[in-house]
C-alpha cells in the first residue's frame, strides 16, 4: 500500500476513536508525509500510532499524541508558536500546517538532530526557523509567543519559557519523571498562570539545564 493511503488510514483510525475532533488536525496530519522523518528502517511502521526511535535516544511521537497536543492548544492558523524538543522535526511540520511554518520556531539540544530536521524540513518545502539550544532558554529573539509546547518531560515548564508567552497565550508539557501527566498552563495578565491537567503521557526526558 502507498504511503499516501496509509496516511490517510492512520487519521480516519484516529478520527473514528476520537483522537482528532478538529478539521484543521486531520488536514495536517494527511499532509506531512511521517515516512520522511523516520530512519529508513522504519518507514515501514511510520504510519503505526506508535512512537519511533530516531536515533540520539529520542523518539518520534505517535501521531495520536502530535494530534492531542495540536487540538488540547487549540492552535489556530497564524498563532506564533515555539516548540521545545525539534527532534526529527514532524511534530513541528504538523504544527506548521495549522499556524504556517513562518510562524513556527523549534529548539533542540543534540545538533546531529536540529541538522537533520532543518535538512528534512527544507527537503519537504518547510521553511521552520530552528535553534540549536538548551530548550530551558526558549528563544527570546522571536517572543511573544502565542503558544508553546514541549515534546519532552520536565519537572516543571521552564519559567524563562513561560516569560516568553504573551497574557492568554498556553503551554502544554508533559510535566513528571517516571510518572507524567499533560498539563495545560494559561498566561494570565500578571504573569501568573492557570493549570490544566490532562492524561498520563510517556516522554523521553528533557534535557539541559
């Protein structure tokens, strides 16, 4: 079967057990093609709601989880968002087809990694500013953010992170050590934040300082 077909299963699976409930999430996830971030190895499961490894330890996400964060931000077209944890680079890429790849920035800690995502991302025509970085910095050049995300574990949401999120804009992490949980911080106007907390979730750990 072609990638393409297979693709299209995979979010008409993901669509019938709930997982996406919004039109823009299914668009974006038919668009990317999940074969072309994954080792070639492993192209043959890209379209398994499962997570892959890419190598350096790191996993793709499977996609139900890419659709969750995507749909729990409540992401919309034109939203600046920053995403901390690039990895291969789909989730950023899925994100791009909801916001607009000039709108998306991305960090990440390993530089094998970041050189791969900028060169599969370019491959693919997506034009997504990376930084290589410790992702507890974010990145201030391009704040304030509408959004932010972490596609790793963390004890807590970095603060600088948070500082860099205008009033009302949210952050989205999974937040724990060996037992996390998806948790949904709101900006307020005072800096301060209201918190959401959502299912228990599996991600490699953050890293950095």
């Amino acid at each position: 079967m072609a990638f393409e077909q297979r693709r299209e299963r995979m979010v008409e699976r993901l669509q019938a057990r709930g997982a996406i409930e919004r039109e823009p999430t299914a668009d974006a996830l038919r668009s990317v093609p999940r074969h072309e971030f994954v080792p070639p190895d492993k192209r043959g499961a890209a379209y398994q709601d499962r997570p892959l490894p890419i190598g350096s330890g790191q996993t793709i996400s499977a996609p139900h989880m890419v659709a969750s964060m995507i749909e729990r931000l409540e992401l919309e077209s034109g939203e600046r968002v920053l995403e901390i944890g690039t990895g291969c680079g789909y989730h950023a890429a899925v994100t791009a087809e909801v916001v607009g790849d000039e709108n998306v920035y991305s960090v990440e800690y390993v530089p094998e990694l970041a050189d791969r995502a900028r060169e599969t991302l370019a491959e693919l025509g997506y034009e997504i500013a990376i930084r290589t970085g410790d992702g507890h910095e974010g990145w201030p050049d391009h704040a304030p953010y509408d959004a932010a995300y972490l596609t790793c574990a963390a004890e807590s949401v970095p603060p600088v992170v948070v500082e860099q999120i205008r009033a009302g804009g949210r952050v989205l992490a999974p937040i724990g050590d060996t037992r996390q949980r998806l948790v949904l911080l709101t900006v307020q106007a005072d800096g301060g934040t209201t918190r959401e907390t959502f299912e228990g979730v599996r991600f490699v750990r953050m890293q950095g300082e």
